[in-house]
C-alpha cells in the first residue's frame, strides 16, 4: 500500500535535547513537507522540500533542520533552540505541480518533559 | 498579514442543516484550493479541491470559488453528527510550491 509514515507516533524529549522525527513516502511524490500544529490552531509550514538535496524554509523555521537525501525520506531535526516544541507534526508530500493535494501521515506528538 | 483567513467558529449546526464554511486569501495568483477535514487528534484528510471559478459538487459537499473576491467556501448539505470535525481550507499560491493552510474552522453537528 502506497503512503506516508511518520514515525514515531509519540515522542518525549527532555529540555536541551535535539529529536529526529522520521518520515518516509512510498508514493513516488517529489515535494515533501513538515507542518507544525498547535492545539485548536491550523498547520503552519516547517521545511518543504520539491527535490532530493534541496529544501526551503518555511513561515517557522527556527529551531527545525531538515535533509532531503533521499527522495523517499525527509526528516525532521527539532534542535534544542527550538524553545517550545510541544505540538503535533504532520508530514505531507504532493506531487509536483500546483494543482495536486497533498497527501498527511498520521502525525508525531512531540512532549517536553 | 496572514495569507488565508478562515470564518473563526466554532460553527454548531442541527443535524440536517447546511454548514456554510468560509475561506479568504491574499496571494491573487494562488491556483490551486482545498478542503480538508481533521478529526480530533487525527491528521488531515481530503475532501475536496477547486481550481476554476464557479461551484463543484461531490455528494453532500459543494466547494465555491470567486477568484475576483479571492473567496473560497465550502457548503456541507445535510449535516451529521459525523462531520463534527475541524474544516482546514488549503491554497497553492501561484508563484511558489508551498501549500498554506488557514486556521481551521471547528464545525459541530448537533444531533
């Protein structure tokens, strides 16, 4: 089955600490994206990425770093200067073009302790 | 200045009713519109998308566009409890590949 897996579902980091979350695709989509979603707000835009080994910053970039080494996999690095990282991470990828939906996994929800 | 407003909500409708879901956008050249629907906790899915002035239909959902008053809506025809969920609308902007999402409008359908 084609699709996007975000892994892990939950993950606890402690204050100082960087966390990788994982996303990899099997639909063949060249663009990648990371959204950030606070609780009752919309999604706000990490990274994206429309090829391997290049990406752009989005609206919140700050405290996140990304790779794109693969066209499969994107992940996403929530760095110890990002100072308030609990929310809820949705990846998304999309083929190229502008008139194509783009396609979620089914999240990361990211705690401080 | 944000790039695409949603209506704030939360929206309550009677079980039956139309929900009238509403959508502004500032990038004129934006090509590209989508509706998702998020339940609680889950990620968003897609319900529908509309590049052309004028209405699209698919069952109960009617998606308009007014690409003059940069406006994009979404009706939904005889609500049910099920449709509760947050309704997220989507732009593609017309210069760049990113896809900006508004901040979503809370819909609950009462029964």
């Amino acid at each position: 089955d084609g699709g996007i897996t975000q892994s892990p579902k939950y993950l606890f980091r402690k204050e100082g600490q960087n966390v990788t979350l994982s996303c990899e695709q099997n639909l063949n989509h060249d663009a990648m994206y990371w959204y950030r979603q606070d609780p009752g707000q919309g999604l706000r835009l990490i990274y994206y990425s429309q090829i391997v080994n290049d990406f752009q910053k989005g609206d919140i970039a700050e405290g996140y770093s990304v790779s794109r080494e693969k066209k499969e996999s994107f992940p996403l690095t929530v760095t110890s200067a990002q100072k308030n990282p609990t929310a809820f991470y949705l990846c998304a990828s999309r083929r190229t073009g502008l008139n194509t939906e783009a396609f979620f996994g089914q999240g990361t929800r990211l705690t401080v302790v | 200045q944000k790039e695409v407003e949603q209506n704030s909500g939360p929206l309550s409708v009677p079980e039956g009713a139309i929900a009238s879901l509403n959508c502004t956008y500032s990038d004129r050249g934006s090509q590209s519109f989508f509706w998702y629907r998020q339940y609680s906790g889950k990620s968003p899915e897609l319900i529908m998308f509309i590049y052309s002035n004028g209405d699209k239909e698919d069952g109960r959902f009617t998606a308009q566009l007014n690409k003059a008053s940069q406006y994009v809506s979404l009706l939904i025809r005889d609500s049910q409890p099920s449709d509760s969920a947050t309704y997220l609308c989507a732009v593609s902007p017309g210069s760049a590949r990113q896809l900006t999402f508004g901040s979503g409008t809370q819909l609950t359908v009462l029964p």
